[in-house]
C-alpha cells in the first residue's frame, strides 16, 4: 500500500512573463496627448510595466508607478494617439 504516500503533483500555473511598455512622448507639452495616454492606460491594468520615454531626444525615461495589460487593443489605441514608432514592448 505504498501508493497511498505518494505524493499527489499538481501542475504548476503558468507565470505570465512582465513586459514592459515603452512609450515614447515627443512633445512633453502636449497635456491633452498625456491625459489621453493616462486614460487609455487606467482601461487596461495589469503586470506590465509602463516606461513613459520623453522628448524628441529620448534623453528622459520615467517608470509609470501602474502597470498595465500590455495587449493588442491598449498597443493599437496607443499607436492611434501617439504614432506607430512611439510604442514598444519589450
């Protein structure tokens, strides 16, 4: 009757990796652009973090203290409002 001490295994849930969003602000003085990307980001939470990169020079980067559902919809309305080379997940 050894069975009976086995132990039982279970599967082990899957971990959803963290991404990280980088948004790329060209114009930090555009506050309608911001307010509108705060918005859009409040509709999505999740793990992923988000990492606001400021400026036409992208001298400045600031992680965003909410994480996001870094997915096809919050990319593809992010890509409406900002362009298509200002958001990358890596």
């Amino acid at each position: 009757k050894q069975a009976d001490t086995a132990p039982v295994l279970r599967p082990i849930p899957e971990v959803p990796a963290v991404k990280q969003m980088f948004i790329h602000v060209k114009n930090t003085d555009d506050h309608e652009s911001l307010t509108a990307l705060r918005q859009l980001c409040a509709k999505h939470p999740g793990i992923d973090q988000v990492v606001l990169v400021l400026g036409e020079e992208k001298k400045s980067a600031i992680k965003l203290p909410f994480n996001v559902e870094a997915d096809g919809t919050l990319i593809g309305e992010l890509v409406k409002l900002l362009g298509e080379d200002c958001v990358v997940i890596k």
